[in-house]
C-alpha cells in the first residue's frame, strides 16, 4: 500500500502521485481520519477468496 503525504496538493501533484499508484494522496493539515480508513483496511485480514490487490 502506497501513501503520500505531502503539502503539494496541487491538481498537477495529485495526479503524478495517482499516477505513481499511491492510493491515497493526503496533504496537510493531517485528516487522521481519512490517514487512518486506508491503513485499516489494509491491516484487517481478508478472506482467502479475496486477495488484496497489489499495492
């Protein structure tokens, strides 16, 4: 699982990071929330008949 976090969130910056396959692009100030659904799905377990796709 890729994140960014950056204070570059400017259009242009956000898709040069989409484009390097961050799923998420998240900039200052801090969301903790929104910092924190990604790194919990990507903790909680899956069942076998579903993988995880590729980070």
């Amino acid at each position: 699982m890729k994140l960014n976090w950056t204070d570059l969130e400017t259009p242009n910056e956000i898709a040069r990071g989409r484009a390097a396959c961050f799923r998420e692009y998240l900039t200052r100030p801090l969301d903790i929330d929104r910092f924190l659904k990604p790194v919990d799905a990507a903790a909680t377990p899956r069942p076998e008949s579903q993988p995880r796709a590729p980070a």
